[in-house]
C-alpha cells in the first residue's frame, strides 16, 4: 500500500513539474494600416520542426486559425511561424523562445499589398469540407469572401437545412448545403439546390454523374467539377450543362504533391512530373476543352478538410460590379469572369474587357483580324517564373517582369486572324508545387465559323471510348441506361471531329 501511494505521490509530482516547466505566450496580430486586429493563420513549430496544435484551437494538418489573439502554452524551446491572411497580405515570418515560466506577449503585424476588392474582385473556395461552426472563422483568417460548404455526400449528412446564403463581415458570404459526388468516377460539387441528392445507395457507376448533374440542372442548381481530371469529365461537358471545371483542386497542394492523387484520368509522369504535374495536367485538360470550341469557366477549390491544404488556398475571383452578392458572384463565376489562384494576384483586362468576353470580328464588313491589347495589375508575395500569354493553348508571348513594369503593366498585342481563345497566366519559382494564377478566356469570333481542334476533340473522344470501357453491371437495365449516356457523349465528341476546323 505505500509503494502504491509513493507511486502516485511521485506521479504527481513529475506532473506539477512538467506543468511548472511550461511558459505562456500572448500572439497579437493587427492589419498594419489599420492597426485593428484581424484573424490570420498560423503554422507554429517547435525546434524538432513538428508542429504544434493548440487545445481547443480551429486546426487542420499543420496549421491552427485565431480572431486577433491567442494564448499558447508551450514547452520552453525555441519556435518558429508563418502568419498568413489569403494571398493579398505578405506572409509574416518569424521566430521566438520560451523559457521556464516566462509569460510574453508578441504583437505582430500584417501587412496587405493589394485590395482586390478595390477593383470589384472577390474570392471564393468552391471545395471546403470543414466544420460549420468553424467557416466564418476560417473565412475572416483567409480572407474569402465566397464559402459554399460541402456539407453532403455519399458519406456526409448536412448538419443545417438551412438552403439561404449568410452574410457576414460587410461583404462575405457562405451557405452550409453544398454537395459533393465524391465515388471515383464522378467528382461532382453540387450548389444552390433546397435539398441534398440522395447518394446513400450510390454504387460505383450507378446512378451516372450525367443523370445526377441533369437532376441538379433541373432543380435550379450550380454544378461543377471537382477536379479536371474526373474519369466522368468528357461525358458531362457533353451534356453542355456542367457550369464549371475546377483546375486548381484538391491535388495541387501547398507544401508539395500530393501522397495519391485522386482517381481520374491519369497523366503522363514523364511530361508531367512531380511535384507540379497535377497542376500542369489539369491546366492542359482545360486548355484541350477550349480547343474543341467548349466554353466552360476554371473554378477553384482547396479542398480543405480532405487534403491538407488551408481553407482558400486554391481559390477563384470573381468580378462583380457595384455591391457584391451572393447571386452576383455565381452569375460572374458562370459567366467566366474569373481568375484562378493559389499565389499572385491578377487584374487582368483585353481591350478593357473583363476575362470571359467575346470579341466578334470579320462581319458586317468589318476586317477579318482583329488586334488586342492585354492590361494587367499583377501582385505576387513570390517570384514570377514566367508570365505568358496563352493562345489557342500555344504560349505566343513569355514576358519578363521588368519588360512588362517598364511597359507599365501593359503586353504585347495578341492577333487573331480566325476563332479562338486567349487567356493570361502566370507562375511563380516555387520547386515544392504549381502555384500560379491564370485568368479565365477571352474569346475571339470571326466570321461566324468556330475554331474546333481535330487533336483536342480527339483526346476527349478516346478519353470517353476508355471510360465506356470501365463500365461493369449485373443489372442489364441499369446497363442500358448509363450506356446510354456515354452513347451520347462519344456522338457529341465525334460530331466536335466531324466538325473540326483546325488541327
């Protein structure tokens, strides 16, 4: 009995002393123009570079969000951090210790380079799979203005039936109902519908993503894709219902490729290697969607709650002119008025046109060529790589940035003599992953005769001859119904071929 009673006394002991050992530092953080205080993120680290997860906090991964101040209890050692707020503030970096009993209090500040609110731009994450009680949290730290959670699926039950957008903080917005088709082939976000769809029984290819994209369209809903690379990709385009394609997505990561990527028609490791291969590929998929004379916004989503990253860091901006709404924003998003990133910063204009605007030419006795010129504002916390100018999915002009700061923010003039489509990006030096930014299209008609690529019709045309041959059923009803649906979309591709103007 006293052995056992020396014991816990020991226990005890050893206890008040590892709490004793403990030190408290006090994390303020304020907006360096306004001096307020304002939510950021945080990546904490001790000296074994492990990271560190506060109780009670709003962590995932490797990274924690607070409003303003926290107060840590920490081992005594030495620390290091990064503060991030979006892409529109400067990453804050920095490093403190912790000694025996010490209480400290570190006021740091953030800086913002650029408001793209200013010029009618707000961001938006279309792939967060986090808690509801958490998002305005989340948004405020990563300064997000657009948050349709995922909050369904084959898996998930909604935790609101709440289907009205919230606003909140002067100018964000969030609605806890969206939905995702999360089975291998399909990778569907489903947003504005009034009720989930019931995926509960959802077998591998049965009901198809074709019939639950057309029941989503009917019931007045927005759909997109959640990766570019979803095995189901050709056969929705085909339906010429599908509102968006996600290219920067759950497999371009922040800190690195990802350990699996997500199923979907796989890439080329040789042309497309890690770590930025996932990113380059989707990007190219999307261009080839282009080519065969489809219009289809980019969209983004970080897929936060499924893959590491932090809420916001794929996202989309979207123009929105006067007072911004939740309705305004879908609207720009379906409209293609949108640029895509995860690192700079754009404002990009051809002509003083907004990303996803038609330029006609060649009819009415007007020239058959047309002439553009491209503006750009672009801001970025890393270095440019390259900035290009793509047409037709062909870099024509790679531009320095101390060409293009002397030329005041303005690039070469892009020709156009038949069809097609343009669009602005650019990517930064970054080895650990893709981090870029690229505009949505500008399109180009001249007379009346669209641009359609043999090769790019082609590529989707086999992709859904392989996806066909997937297909596997006991059921020779539901068979014959998902065949259906592929019948129609290889005739869709074919007919893009039969139709095509151009190699």
């Amino acid at each position: 009995m006293r052995c056992c009673f020396a014991l816990i006394l020991a226990l005890l002991v050893c206890a008040q002393a590892s709490a004793a050992k403990k030190g408290e530092v006090e994390i303020r953080v304020v907006d360096s123009k306004s001096g307020e205080p304002i939510a950021v993120r945080m990546h904490l680290k001790d000296q074994k570079q492990k990271a560190v997860k506060p109780p009670k906090s709003v962590y995932w991964h490797d990274h924690f969000v607070f409003d303003g101040s926290i107060k840590l209890e920490l081992a005594p050692g030495n620390y290091t951090f990064e503060l991030e707020r979006g892409p529109e503030y400067k990453i804050r970096t920095g490093y403190f210790a912790i000694e025996d009993k010490a209480d400290d209090v570190k006021e740091l500040t953030m800086e913002r380079f650029i408001d793209m609110t200013a010029d009618g731009w707000y961001s938006g994450d279309l792939f967060l799979q986090r808690s509801p009680a958490d998002l305005e949290l989340l948004m405020k730290a990563e300064d997000l203005h657009v948050a349709p959670l995922i909050a369904w699926s084959g898996k998930l039950t909604p935790k609101s039936s709440e289907t009205a957008s919230i606003k909140f903080d002067a100018k964000r917005f969030y609605q806890l109902l969206g939905g995702r088709d999360e089975r291998d082939t399909s990778g569907l976000l489903f947003f504005g519908l009034m009720k989930p769809l019931d995926l509960t029984n959802a077998a591998k290819d049965y009901p198809s993503s074709v019939a639950l994209l057309k029941q989503a369209k009917e019931s007045g809903g927005f759909v997109a894709a959640d990766r570019a690379t979803c095995w189901d990709l050709p056969a929705l385009v085909a339906t010429g219902q599908l509102d968006a394609v996600l290219i920067a997505h759950a497999d371009v990561q922040r800190d690195g490729a990802p350990a699996k990527e997500l199923p979907g028609k796989s890439r080329d490791s040789i042309r497309y290697p890690a770590p930025h291969g996932a990113g380059r590929w989707s990007q190219d998929i999307y261009y080839q969607l282009l080519n065969s004379g489809v219009r289809i916004a980019p969209a983004a989503g970080s897929g936060s709650g499924v893959a590491p990253n932090p809420a916001g860091y794929n996202r989309v901006y979207v123009h929105c002119d006067g007072e911004p709404t939740w309705e305004k924003w879908w609207q720009g998003l379906k409209a293609g008025r949108v640029v895509v990133t995860n690192g700079p910063v754009m404002q990009p204009r051809v002509n003083g046109h907004l990303p996803g605007h038609v330029f006609i030419g060649g009819q009415q006795g007007q020239d058959d060529s047309l002439e553009l010129s491209i503006s750009l504002n672009l801001s970025t916390r890393e270095r440019i790589e390259y900035l290009e100018v793509v047409q037709n999915g062909k870099v024509v002009h790679e531009v320095r940035l101390d060409k293009w700061a002397e030329a005041n923010g303005v690039l070469p003039p892009v020709k156009f003599s038949e069809s097609g489509w343009m669009l602005v990006r650019a990517v930064t030096n970054n080895g650990k992953t893709y981090r870029y930014a690229t505009s949505g299209p500008f399109y180009v008609e001249i007379g009346y005769q669209p641009r359609i690529s043999k090769q790019a019709a082609q590529f989707f045309y086999d992709w859904t001859i392989e996806r066909a041959k997937q297909l596997k059923f006991d059921d020779p009803a539901k068979r014959a119904e998902v065949i259906d649906l592929h019948r129609a979309a290889r005739d869709f591709w074919r007919g893009k071929l039969d139709k095509a103007t151009a190699e």
